[in-house]
C-alpha cells in the first residue's frame, strides 16, 4: 500500500480524566499521535493502559478533559480543562506575589500590584476566549460540515437542473431527490464519518432488533425514510461482509460469534465512513473465526478505503494487521513507530517487556523464551529531568528525557 | 517412555439430551495422562474439550448421558463411582481452574475466608474419619486375630493374650496421643503467636498505627498457653524471661495510651491505636525468634513415649533431649510389646489372607457366571438384581480386611454395577417409545413431502443406546474385577505378611496423628499467606483481608490457582485459565503454572484454543475437532511435523511475527453434533478432503510411536498432498530461529 500523508486525524495532548471520589483517575494522560489517510493504525497496551478509553474519547463517547481532536483538518474536540487550570494557576499565583508586595510594601508597589494584575487579567481573557473557541467549535463543526454538504449539493443539482431543461416531470422528480437529500445533509453530522466495532459481538447487538433494524438504524437516524433505499442498502452491505440477504430478518441470538462480529461491522459501514475504530474485535472470538474476521477487515480497508484505529492486545495479530503501531501504558503513549521498525528496535523498556511476552506456536522456542520484566520505578528516573514525547529517528517516538534519549539514539546506530 | 500414568481417559463417549435430539459432544476420544506432564487439549469452541474436563471432574450437566468409556484414576472409573466416593477426590486429588476467574470466587467473602474455608472443614472432617477408622481396623484385627488363634491353637497365644495386647495396643495409643495433643497444643500456641507478633510487626514496620496493648495482651495469652513440658524443656527460662519484658513493655505502651488518651480526649478522638514504640518492636523480634528456634526442634516420637509413660505413669522424658528420648522408648517398646505384637499379629493377618485367597477364587468363579449371565441377555430385572446382589456378595467377602491400602476396584465396585443394569432396563424401557416416535415422524414427514408440500423441520433422531452396548459396558465392569483378583491370586506366592504387618502399624498410627493434627484459624491463615505468596501475590498479609473486587484479573486468576492448590492436588485440569487475561499477565500466570507444576510434579490437563499459548506449556497435545482426538502427540511433532489438515487449518489461520500473507481462515462453522457426519466431521470445510472422508470415518494412524493422526491422506494409498505454503515458511522459520536461538 502506498504512503499517503494526508493526515485523517490528529489526536492532540488528548487528556480523559474520570472522577473517583476526589481525585481523577487519569485514564488518558496527554496522548498525541496522527493516523494518515487509507492507514492502519494498531494500538497495543494491557488492559486499563486507556487504549479503549483513547478509542471511546475520538468518537465523542466522552466529554474530553483537555486537549484536541481533530477530523479532516476540523477540530471535533476539544477539552477546556487545561485552559482552567491555567485560569486558577494564574489566580493563585497573582494573589501570591501580591500578597508578598503587601507585606513588604516596597516603594512603588502599588504600581507592582496593578501589573500583576493586568497580567493575570490578561491570561485569563485568553484562556477564556481558548475555552469560548473549544466550545463553540464542537458545536460549530456539525454545522459547518453540513453547510458543505449543502453546496455540494447544490452544485450538483444546478448542473443536473440545468440538463433537464424543459422536461418538467424530470425537472419535478429532480427537485423532490434534491429535497430529500437536502434534508438528510441537514441531519448529517461530521462524526458519522468515523465508525466503531466493539469488543463484544453479543453484548454490542440489541436482541430485540432484527438484523435490517440494526443495520439501518444509522441511516434512519440520519433522515433517510426511503423503505427500498434502505432495503437494498441493508442487502449490499450484508453481502458485502459475507452474509446473504435472508439474513436480514434474522435476529442476533441466531448467529454464531463470528456471523454476530461481522452484523457488528456491516453496522459501522454502511455509514459509508472513511475511518473506523475497530476495539477488540477479534478477542472474544474463537481461533478459526479469529482469521475470517481479521481477512474480511483487510478486504474492506482495500475496497473501501478506509482507515483503520486498531486497538487490540494481540501483539502478533496487530503486528499482521497495522501499519504504525503506538503503544500504550497506564494512560500514556510510550512508544509509537513503524510496525517494522517497532518490532525490529523496541526502545521504551516496557514495549521490550512486551514483545519478550508474546506466545508463538513454536514449543522449541518458547520454552526458552525468557520474558523481561518492567518496572517503571527501576528502569527510569524523572526525578529530575521530566520526560516527553520524542522523535527518535523518523516515525519513531519514545517517551523519553534527555539521557534516555540519548541512550536511544545510541542504541538505534 | 516408561512413565507412570496418573489418569487415564479410554474409549469416552459422552451426549447430552436436549428438545432437539441428542447431542453427541464427546464421541470415542482416549488418552493417557503422565505424572509430572502437560497435555494441552486444543480446538474451537464446541469441539468437545470442556466437556472432557468435566466428565473427568465429575461435574457434567444434568442433562448428559455417559455412552460409554472409562475414566480411570488410581484404578477407579470416575464416571462409574458414587458421588461419595468422588467427593473426596473432587478438589482433593483432582482440582480445576477456570476460565473466569471473577465468576469462580464468591463476591461478597474476603479472600482470605475463601482459601482457608475448605482447609478448614477438611481438617474437622479428617480428624472425625481418623478416629472412626483407627477404632475400626483395631476391632477387624483383633477379631481376627481370634479366629486365627481359634483355628490354631498352637501359636503359642491365648484369647486373653489377644484381649491384652489390644487393649494395650489402644491403651498406649491414647496415651500418645494425650501426650502428643498437648504437645501440639503448646506448638499450634506458639504458631498462633508468630502469627500475631508477624502482624503487629508488618504494621509498625508500614508506619501504621496498631492496638498495641490489646495486641500485647494477646501475645501474652498464647505465650501463657505454652506449658507443654516437652515442648518447653529447654526453653523454660527462656519464655518466663519473655514474659517479664513483655509485661514490662506492656506497662510503657498502657502509659503511652493513657497520656495520648488525656490528650486526645480533648479533641475527641481515639486514642488506643497507636504506633508501635521502638522496645516493644525489639522485645517482639526476639520472642519471635525463640518461637521459630522452638519449632524447628527435634520432634518427639510421642507413639514410643506413649508406650514408655504408659507402663510407668510417673516417669518424665522431657529432661532428657528428643534423641535420647526417642532411642529409650523404641528399645523398651519393642523388648516389652512391640515384637510379641507383631508376631501375633502376623498370624492374623496370615489367616486373614489366606481365607481371602480362597474367597477370591470363589469370586472369580462367580464373576464368571455373572459374564455368563448377563452375555446370554434375555434377563428379567428380578435375576438381574439377584445376580448383582450375589456378586457383590462374593466380592466384597474376597477383600481382605486387614488390607489397609483399600482395593479400589473391588470396593466400588457393587454399586458401578449396580448402576449399568439400572441403565440398561431404563433404556429397554424408553427404547421403543423413542423408536416408535422416530417412525410416526418420518412417516409423517413424508407423507407431506409426496403431496409436494415443503418442509421446513427435521425428523429428531433417536436418541437411542443399543441395549448390547449396555451389555458390553457391563461386562467390562465384571471383567475389570476379575482381571484384578486374577492377578492378585496370581501373585499370591509372593505375599510379604511382615511387610503387611508393618502397613497396619502405620497406617494406625498414621490415623492416630489424623484425630491429633488440628487446624486452628490463626495457622489455616498463616497458610494461606505462605499460598498467596507462593503464587506471586506481593503483600499477602494486607491482601488475605480483601474482596475480590479489589483485586485485577490477574491477580484474581492467582487466587484461584491457589485455592485449586491448597488441598495439594495430583492433577490439575487448566481450562482456558487465560483468555480472559492480557498479554503480560497471560506471561506471568503461565510461567506461575509451569513453576508449580515443576515444583510439585503436578499433572496438568491444559484447555485453550490458543496455540501460542500451548506451544509454551505442553509437552504432549490433543487436537479436538467436533467430539474427536485429530491429532495426538509431542508438542514438537505436531508443531513441526502436523498431519491432519484441521491441525494445519488452525496453524494457518493464525498471524505470528513474520506472517505478511492473507490468512487462511477455515471456511464455514463445525458441524451440528445432533447429526454428526458420517465420515470425516472435518470434511466439509477441509479442501484437500478426499471422496473417501464424507464416507467412512478415518482410523488413526500412526506417525511415530507418540504421534497420531486421524485422517485418510495418511493411508498408503492416498494422492499425496503439499503441507500449506504459510505452514512450511514458518517452520522453516522456526527451524532457522531454533538453530541460532543464542540470537534471541
């Protein structure tokens, strides 16, 4: 597959607090990475590292904490509490230096107090403004995209109109099409372009819907009322996955786990979305169903185009299946590179830790395999020196400070 | 491969009734477990493989039917024994752990009640069972040791002498066992303490805060509970040393409280948890080391000092040390008793074993007409039962009672006999009501088809056991016993009446210990913390006091291991431990797995479907496939040497590091084993499936003398057919990587 640069999505200093008593409980914490264009992007870590949180955050199935989304180059989230942390940081520390200028009352503090005041004023209006922008741009986004589809529409329809000329019942018939469609792009939103599987194929289908409801139900909720256009989309889309049109009146409990799987996909594309999240799809699923699954998801990123998040804990069929792979621990990205070149040179510890833990069929081999242990505490000190997200060579970021970083790059020659 | 077989699974079949038909979910599989091995059982889901485990547990649905087959585990068939007798192995000789471990452990007990509850209600129960067997073989012997003298009178031993011995024998036994209780007592108090003191200082060494003086007090209690003399003998001054420092510190702490109290009391709080004061830990310290030097001594061997207080009631051994003590004893026990005791004793047992011989003889000669009986068919329940009932008879008369090492097969007998006939005129009974039914709905269902009409149900078959069948599992139940007494009659000339002698003594004594070894809370707990840290659970002591909610996956799956593990089972049937888990965790309980399994040469029955996972745990495999053993052998030979095309289809199907080309996933679903397949069951979703396989079933085939494979391209006449291209690169891969393993 050719490289292709156009970045999809940006996911942006992307943070998810959940509240716990009265502490958060960071499940993401300041995680940054791109997917390109027609990619597969896999996502590995052990469970409760926040790789399905991360999932969960991008399609907006959680109010984001802080940080940024971004969608085709639009902004589709945006978390405010960075900008009012720096809003209560700039307060305290404000009252502080003033109340330190009080005590020592030094010629011309009252000057020195109004300064600190301004600036502490004038940080807050940015942060406000920033927090004013956040929300309105979530709200804004929708709008915006189906403003676009409207002209888009309305382009197409000029020329159309303008094909059809005099004959009135085509130009009646174009008319009735071209308000119908209007409608449905008034509904449409911007999120609907990314799409989801989830883990568990039964948990994830409602059993008192028949398969067509399940499968249409996205196309309902966007506004299309036009039986037969549902019906033979629902018929493509199942034969698209694998299934036969008879299928449709089935009802879930009267498939088997890799038929209810492929219900579970056949659901998130007939959106027609140019990404999709794939969470565990393949992990409550049996051995030979495993492979079907995983060749169907394959087929459709080629015919289809799609880009795909893989998120999974089986390193070795997300090393089949990705492109880049990032890797994830305790709510942070510690390490994100070619799937090549993450396999080849591991450098975070625990991605070492990792890879030495994957079982292979071969019992000469694994009986002598020996599993490195990570321990955070151990292998790393930020005491001092606090570490970031860094590029190591090309496509190759670690988490890392200055002299892990340096020990890296040595070890990469 | 000389290696001793723990369990042994022949020839099982196993169904289950439903609305549908029958089920046939396990149909003619056999396999052999070695000691201290892993067999890996592999398939997908409905192949039959949890069914396997737990017909081998006893824990099958109520809906199944035994077909036949035989599960055998130290000469006793699993599925033909009654509940009682598979109760005592079920958790004890035999433990399970499954897949889900959240669901395995009860929600709302603390972890730590969990793990010691069946340590502790097997203790009370083994102690009741002592008592009860020790009266009870002493009765058998000493009545048979009369009859032996009452057939000759010869030997030098009269009725009263008889009536002597016993009573001294039980006399001095009772006297051990004051002496050892107490003796005991004074060492479960000791126990008890460590425990206490290892709490108080684990706390004060985290910084927190403890009841120091209730704890203090305690401490003094259990310390004041160790009076035994024997076990103090050299440690009297010692302890009253511990006591006077532990008063002492006592009185300082009861300060401390009492100004922190005045203090507190203004602020309202409370004040009687506090931290421990640097003394009170260094007095600790050393009575817990005194303690441990206490119970790492020389036990005395109560059961010759028994005899040594019992004649002389006023002598006291503890002055002398466990050595010297224990030599006296046993010279004076067996001067005084213990040499006439056996001598008369071998007469007995002698008698005893010859009568058996004889009724063994007989037996045989009745099993043989119960064959007889029950090949000729055509019998009414009455004669059925009769003849079971005299069978039994004869075999129950030909085991002997001074054998304490229980015959299995014999004592079970009666009632997995007794079971099959019931079986066999319940299916007389139901037979023809089922054929009759089969037949209205065929006749039915074609009926409607030859007016052109569509049909859109099936006919459910019969569910149906052929009576002759039946028959045969019967005699392979009569046949099994008579093997055994014909090999025991076989072996008759080599009997050791000196050696069975010294069993009886020890297996008396050894019950004897069973009614005195009691299990008290404070050591059940201690245990359990010695078991948590065994399986890898940091801080166990903090742990032992949480729920299970507390605990992550992984860490739950430890504490079911080590409740499987803390009745010391021989086997351990594994299914599907890991799947709920993720990579690393998945790591770290597989590697716990093998470590225990090399530590307590465990037997381990290993379910998964993952094949990264059993290449790293087997040493030999099964592949199931719809109710069928595939293919069998070494780990190495079916990695690298695979043979059927269901085994290759799985290998295939799944990514490794190196795969870049499409996947073969195995088209299609397994077959409805309500209509199982006639030929291969493979068949259908196997391209290289030969015209033969939707035919006839394939034999197995013998690849090597550990390697089987069930498939007809293995017969001599068979096209012969490329492995798959992904199946040979990656053996070739792993062939390379095996040979340069320094690499990795």
């Amino acid at each position: 597959m050719e490289k292709n640069n156009e970045v999809l999505l940006k996911v942006d200093h992307l943070c998810q607090y959940f509240r716990l008593g009265h502490k958060d409980m960071k499940a993401v914490d300041d995680v940054s990475f791109e997917i390109h264009k027609g990619e597969s992007f896999g996502l590995v870590g052990e469970s409760g590292c926040g790789k399905t949180t991360t999932g969960r955050s991008i399609i907006k199935l959680y109010d984001i904490t802080s940080g940024n989304i971004y969608f085709k180059g639009q902004r589709i989230g945006a978390g405010t509490r960075s900008y009012k942390d720096a809003i209560t940081a700039a307060r305290a520390d404000a009252a502080k230096k003033i109340k330190l200028l009080n005590t020592e009352k030094k010629a011309g503090y009252q000057e020195e107090i109004k300064k600190v005041q301004e600036e502490r004023d004038a940080v807050i209006a940015q942060n406000r403004a920033l927090i004013r922008d956040a929300k309105s741009d979530s709200k804004e986004v929708d709008k915006q995209y189906q403003e676009s589809l409207l002209k888009d529409l309305e382009t197409e329809y000029a020329e159309k109109f303008k094909a059809a000329g005099a004959d009135s019942v085509k130009l009646a018939a174009l008319k009735k099409e071209y308000r119908t469609r209007c409608r449905v792009a008034k509904k449409s939103k911007l999120i609907t372009q990314i799409q989801m599987i989830f883990q568990d194929p039964i948990a994830s289908l409602d059993p008192r819907m028949t398969v067509r409801d399940i499968i249409a139900e996205g196309l309902v909720i966007n506004g299309i009322t036009d039986k037969d256009y549902i019906n033979e989309k629902v018929y493509e889309i199942l034969e698209t996955v694998g299934l036969v049109r008879e299928h449709a009146d089935r009802y879930p409990h009267e498939f088997s786990g890799g038929q209810r799987q492929r219900i579970g996909i056949a659901r998130a594309i007939v959106m027609q979305p140019e990404m999709i999240i794939a969470d565990e799809p393949i992990s409550a699923l049996d051995v030979s169903i495993q492979a079907q699954v995983i060749n169907l998801l394959n087929e459709l990123r080629e015919s289809l185009g799609l880009t795909i998040m893989f998120i999974a804990h089986d390193l070795s069929v997300v090393k089949y299946f990705s492109d880049r792979i990032g890797v994830m621990y305790f709510g942070k990205m510690v390490e994100l590179a070619d799937s090549d070149e993450l396999f080849k040179n591991p450098l975070h510890p625990y991605t070492k830790s990792l890879l030495s833990a994957i079982p292979l069929p071969d019992p000469v081999y694994e009986k002598q395999r020996t599993r490195i242990h990570y321990n955070p505490i151990a292998e790393h000190d930020y005491s001092v020196d606090k570490p970031s997200f860094r590029e190591i060579t090309p496509g190759h970021f670690v988490q890392c400070n200055d002299a892990e970083e340096e020990k890296y790059r040595k070890q990469i020659k | 491969m000389n290696k001793e077989i723990k369990l042994s699974v022949n020839n099982l079949k196993v169904s289950f009734r439903t609305d549908g038909g029958k089920v046939q979910a396990v149909r003619d599989i056999s396999f052999d477990l070695y000691k201290g091995e892993t067999l890996a059982i592999v398939g997908e889901s409905g192949s039959g493989k949890s069914v396997t485990s737990k017909a081998i547990m006893g824990i099958s649905a109520g809906n199944s039917i035994y077909e036949g087959g035989e599960i055998l585990y130290d000469g006793q068939d699993l599925i033909r024994i009654p509940e009682e007798e598979m109760h005592k192995l079920r958790g004890d000789k035999i433990a399970m752990i499954f897949q889900d471990p959240l669901s395995a452990l009860n929600p709302i007990m603390r972890i730590g009640k969990q793990i010691t509850e069946a340590m502790l209600l097997k203790n009370k129960a083994n102690r009741k069972e002592g008592r009860e067997t020790f009266n009870k073989t002493l009765a058998e012997l000493s009545d048979m040791m009369k009859k032996a003298l009452a057939e000759n009178p010869s030997a030098g031993f009269s009725a009263a002498d008889v009536d002597k011995y016993i009573k001294t024998f039980d006399g001095f036994n009772i006297q051990a066992i004051k002496l050892e209780n107490s003796y005991n007592e004074s060492r479960t108090a000791t126990e008890e303490m460590m425990a206490v003191i290892e709490d108080v200082l684990f706390l004060s060494e985290n910084k927190q805060k403890v009841d120091v003086v209730a704890k203090l007090s305690l401490i003094k209690r259990k310390l004041k509970d160790i009076n035994d003399k024997y076990f103090t003998s050299n440690y009297g001054e010692t302890l009253k040393a511990h006591a006077v420092s532990l008063d002492s510190c006592m009185r300082a702490e009861r300060k401390k409280v009492g100004v922190m109290e005045s203090a507190k009391k203004l602020a309202g709080g409370n004040a009687s948890k506090n931290e421990t004061s640097t003394e009170t830990v260094a007095a600790l310290e050393e009575l817990k080391k005194t303690a441990k030097e206490m119970l790492e001594q020389t036990p005395y061997n109560f059961f010759r000092i028994g005899y040594y207080v019992y004649k002389n009631p006023n002598a006291d051994l503890s002055k002398m040390s466990a050595d010297e003590a224990n030599e006296m004893a046993l010279q004076f026990l067996n001067e005084n008793f213990m040499n006439s005791f056996i001598a008369l004793e071998k007469i007995a047992v002698q008698y005893s074993f010859k009568n058996t011989l004889a009724n063994k003889k007989d037996a045989i000669a009745a099993l043989e007409n119960a064959i007889n009986f029950f090949k000729a068919g055509n019998f009414s329940e009455k004669d059925a039962d009769a003849a079971c009932k005299s069978v039994n008879k004869s075999v129950l008369a030909a085991i002997d009672p001074l054998a304490v090492i229980k015959d299995n097969i014999a004592y079970t007998f009666g009632g997995a006999l007794e079971r099959e006939v019931e079986k066999y005129f319940f299916i007389l009974k139901n037979n023809p009501k089922e054929e009759e039914r089969f037949k209205r709905q065929t006749a039915k269902r074609e009926a409607l088809l030859a007016k052109g009409k569509t049909v859109d149900w099936e006919v459910i078959p019969m569910s149906i056991i052929e009576p002759e069948v039946q028959i045969e599992t019967m005699v392979s139940v009569l046949n099994r016993v008579m093997d055994k007494f014909n090999a025991d009659v076989a072996a008759a000339e080599s009997f050791d009446a000196e050696k069975r002698c010294l069993e009886i003594i020890d297996f008396l004594k050894e019950k004897a210990a069973q009614v005195v070894y009691k299990l008290t809370k404070y050591i059940a707990k201690e245990r359990a913390i010695k078991l948590m840290e065994e399986v890898g659970i940091p801080e166990a002591r903090m742990r032992y006091r949480q729920y299970p909610f507390e605990f992550s996956g992984g860490m739950r799956q430890r504490i079911v291991i080590a409740i499987a593990l803390s009745a010391n089972p021989d086997i351990l049937i594994c299914d599907e431990p890991t799947t709920a888990l993720d990579v690393t965790i998945q790591a770290q309980i597989l590697e716990l797995i093998n470590r225990l399994k090399k530590e307590r040469n465990l037997s381990i029955i290993f379910i998964t479907h993952d094949l990264g996972v059993v290449a790293n745990m087997a040493d030999r495999i099964a592949v199931m496939y719809a109710g069928k053993i595939v293919e069998y052998g070494t780990a190495e030979e079916v990695f690298y040497n695979p043979q059927h095309p269901y085994t290759w289809a799985l290998l295939s199907s799944m990514p490794d590091l190196d795969t870049n080309e499409k996947l073969d996933a195995i088209p299609g679903t397994p077959p409805n084993m309500i209509y199982p397949p006639v030929g291969d069951a493979f068949a259908e979703r196997n391209k290289y499936a030969l015209e033969i396989d939707f035919e006839m079933q394939p034999p197995m085939y013998e690849v090597s003398p550990t390697h089987f494979a069930a498939t007809w391209l293995l017969h001599p006449n068979a096209p012969k057919v490329e492995l798959p291209k992904i199946i040979t690169e990656r053996i070739k891969r792993m062939k390379e990587r095996g040979g340069n393993h320094g690499e990795e």
